[in-house]
C-alpha cells in the first residue's frame, strides 16, 4: 500500500506541535544562611517551640503524664484538669483565642506565626541547618547537587536523609506521646511491641515532616496554605511588614562608596541580590509585599549587613508600615498608628473570650452529672405499692482522687430514692479521674398523683468537698 503524497502541502504550511505546560517549572530554592537581629529572634522561638513539643510529654503531675489526650478512656488531662467529652466548650474557647489571637498579631505585624512560630517553618529550618551541617553552605550545596553521582555524594545525601527520617521520626513518636502515654510507647518501641495504630501514626507524621520540611519546603507556603490566601483580608496600610524603601535604594547600582554615591545620585541598594538568596521562599522583596513572604525578616537582616559594609545607614529593607514608607515617619509615629481602632477591638474581644474561659475553668464544678431515662421502661408497679421510674446517672469524676457521692431527688412529694449500688445512706463511690454509670429508681406511692409528666430534680453532693450537682428529668405517671 502506498501513500501519494499531497503536491499542494508545501513545507511553509507545516507546523510543529507546540507544548504547553500547565504548570511552571520551579526551580530548587538553596537559603544562604544569614545572622542578624530577627535571624536570632527566630531560633530563640524554634528552640522555645521545641523545647515545649518535645518536652511537656515527659513532663508529670502526681501519678500521671501533665499533658495527655487519652483517646481510649476519653479523658484530656492538662496539668491539674481532667476535661471529659462534655466540656468541648472548653476545647471551642481555645480555637477562638486562637483564631483570634492570629487576627490580632497579622494586624498589628503581618505573618508573624508563619515566619516565627509555624511548625512548617520551623521544621524546615531544622532541616536545613542539618543540610548545612553535612552538606556545607550555600554554594557547596549548588555544586554537590550539579555534580555526578560518587561515593563522596552518596555518602553526604545519604547522611542527610538519615539525619532526616531519624529526627521525623522522634517527632512522630513525641506526637503520638500526646495521645499514648509516651513511657508506656517508648518501651513498646524498645520492645518492639508497638500496637498497629501507635505504628501507622508515628509513620505517618514522621512521612509527613520529613516530606514537607525536606522536600516541599516553601511549595507548602505558597500553595497549600490557605493563610497566605486570606492574610491580605488582615492587612491595611498600619500594619507592620517586611518592606524595601524604594524611595531609598533606587535607583540600583553597583557597589560603591557613600561619597561616590552622593555624587551620582546612586540608590542605597547595590542590586547584590542577597535579599532574594536568603529568603525561604525565593522572592525578591524590591518588588513590593507579595502573598509568598512569611514575614521571617531575613531579608532585612543580611541587607544590614550589607549596609554595614558599605557605610550606609541601615534599614534599607525593615519592619515598616506602607504609610511609614510614603509619609516618612520616624518610629514613634509609626508605633502610634499601630494601635489603631481595630487592634484595640480585637485585643479586647480577645481579653473578654480569655477572662471568660479562665472565669469558667476555676468555677468549674469537679463532677459531672448526666440523667438518662430507661427507654425500656416508661413506668412499672413496684413491691408495696409503688409506682417507679428507672434512670441512669452518670457521674464523672474530674478530681485526682476517689470521691463519694450521696444521691437524693425532689420535685414531688413522698418520692424515694432506690439503687442497687448504692449503700444504706445513699452514697456511691466513683474513683479518680474516672466515670460511673448508677442505675437509680424513684419511687412514688401508685395514686398519690395525677397521670402525666412531673418534673424532677436529681441531686448529686460530694461528700468530701460537700459541692452540689442537680440536673432535672421527668417521671412519668401512666393512666
């Protein structure tokens, strides 16, 4: 079979196909390391942040571990408190603070969590003082990248990556401590004798740190988080972030003396692209506020150095605000305007929310009563002519140490209270920490009231700290 070829098809007519890619390749991002005043303030809070992480585990408090989520038995203990599912109040109070708090430190000074205390930054510059550790700095680390595969490059990327997955996993294993009693789980790792959730969740978290502090870095930043999308909503012209003093720096030039630079009429920034090599995220900040900055101030701190050497005065790229660029005003006034009206609304809706929650936490009773009827039986005669309701109380127990409990009940006249598990007096024993189901009957005289629904109240006393508990119910009279 043979194809004729078209006459008419002349070669000005074909056209190559033409790729189009979706998605832009981006370049791996190698921080130059940097020194300098916000440099230091960001290690203090990652040894601070992980001091804390890695710590308060192993911390105790009487018998048991301080900080402890025990899924299992349902209980949260946090230091001298015993929270139970019913106090997810609690739990919504904190996420309130917190979401709060995070509006209140992006208005004032921008992504201060993201370039100080967010665990994505923070692990990442771990991970990266390790590389630099075994790898060398900055331009080392370009050159073994670009170099063949050896035995010297296998050795350094090898070592990294153990560094790597050993330090993912200790911060696995500590995260899971949270949830497991962490000596109990650090002898199950010695002894090989972890249960298949504890595994699956220190593999899991370990994957997840090694992943996205080795590997994703900055991607995490600019794409997955939903922070960077929404900061805009939190900033205004008030607000402190990192900025260039373009008025100041351009036009760009080469290096040059101060004398020199006067004389020419030169900008204060010498285009030595510093500023792009040591941020994180690979922006250039002359270009103006962009989503990508975490607000780390690395950027400023190796421009200082810069001006430092060069003679100039420093602050070329600072905190700052965007009025105290454009109106040029000094730092007294800058801090004024700081505190404008919609930071001192949200500090004090802040205080409130905190003073409320901590108000509730000291009144909080220590035990918890829940009623729930027996479905299964609306009303039934009793021995002696007696007409009962059956019940289930729950009592929880939010204290350290075994309570006795005296149960009574009211609401309508000649009512008796009657348990199996109670003793003569009408007392039961719930222990430390721990909650009881008690099944309790009331008992009224058949007759004595009118059919229908009468309200009751339950009321639970603490024998020791002689604290009362009442919680309301029904008893039910058939026709």
């Amino acid at each position: 079979m043979s194809i004729k070829k078209n006459s008419n098809v002349t070669n000005d007519a074909v056209t190559e196909a033409t790729v189009i890619n979706l998605y832009a390749a981006a370049d791996k991002i190698y921080p130059r390391s940097t020194f300098g005043f916000f440099t230091k303030w960001r290690w203090v809070m990652i040894w601070l942040t992980q001091l804390v992480f890695y710590g308060i585990p192993w911390l105790e408090w009487g018998q048991r571990q301080a900080l402890l989520f025990d899924l299992e038995a349902r209980r949260f203990y946090i230091f001298n408190l015993v929270l139970y599912p019913q106090d997810l109040i609690y739990l919504t109070g904190i996420l309130i603070i917190s979401a709060l708090s995070l509006f209140l430190f992006t208005a004032i000074a921008g992504r201060l969590w993201c370039g100080y205390t967010c665990p994505q930054t923070v692990y990442t510059e771990i991970f990266l003082w390790i590389e630099a550790k075994i790898e060398g700095d900055r331009a080392a680390r370009m050159k073994l990248d670009d170099a063949p595969m050896s035995a010297k490059k296998l050795l350094k990327k090898g070592g990294k990556h153990f560094a790597w997955i050993t330090f993912a996993l200790w911060t696995g294993f500590t995260f899971v401590g949270y949830f497991s009693p962490i000596r109990d789980l650090g002898s199950a790792v010695v002894n090989l004798g972890l249960g298949p959730w504890e595994t699956f969740w220190i593999g899991f978290y370990g994957f997840a740190t090694y992943g996205n502090a080795g590997f994703m870095r900055e991607q995490v930043c600019k794409y997955m988080c939903p922070y960077a999308r929404f900061q805009s909503a939190m900033f205004d012209d008030d607000t402190l972030i990192v900025t260039y003093d373009e008025k100041r720096g351009e036009p760009r030039g080469k290096a040059s003396l101060k004398a020199d630079m006067d004389k020419s009429k030169q900008g204060a920034c010498i285009d030595c692209s510093l500023c792009v090599q040591v941020c994180p995220t690979g922006i250039d900040i002359r270009k103006g506020l962009q989503y990508e900055c975490i607000g780390c101030g690395a950027c400023a701190d190796v421009c200082d150095t810069v001006m430092d050497k060069m003679g100039y005065e420093r602050g070329l790229v600072k905190y700052s605000t965007q009025h105290a660029i454009n109106l040029g005003w000094n730092r007294a006034q800058m801090l004024r305007h700081v505190l404008r009206p919609r930071v001192l609304i949200y500090t004090a809706i802040l205080a409130s929310i905190v003073v409320a929650l901590l108000t509730s936490l000291i009144m909080r009773d220590s035990f918890r009563v829940d009623v729930v009827r027996d479905r299964g039986v609306m009303a039934r005669l009793a021995d002696g002519g007696m007409l009962e309701n059956v019940y289930r109380l729950q009592i929880m127990n939010a204290t350290e140490t075994t309570q006795r409990y005296e149960l009574s009940a009211s609401g309508i006249d000649n009512l008796k209270v009657e348990s199996d598990v109670a003793d003569a007096n009408k007392t039961v024993t719930v222990n430390s920490a721990e909650s009881r189901w008690i099944p309790v009957r009331l008992q009224i005289p058949d007759g004595s009231v009118k059919s229908g629904s009468h309200h009751v109240e339950f009321k639970v006393r603490a024998i020791e700290s002689n604290e009362l508990v009442a919680e309301k119910s029904v008893f039910l009279v058939p026709r």
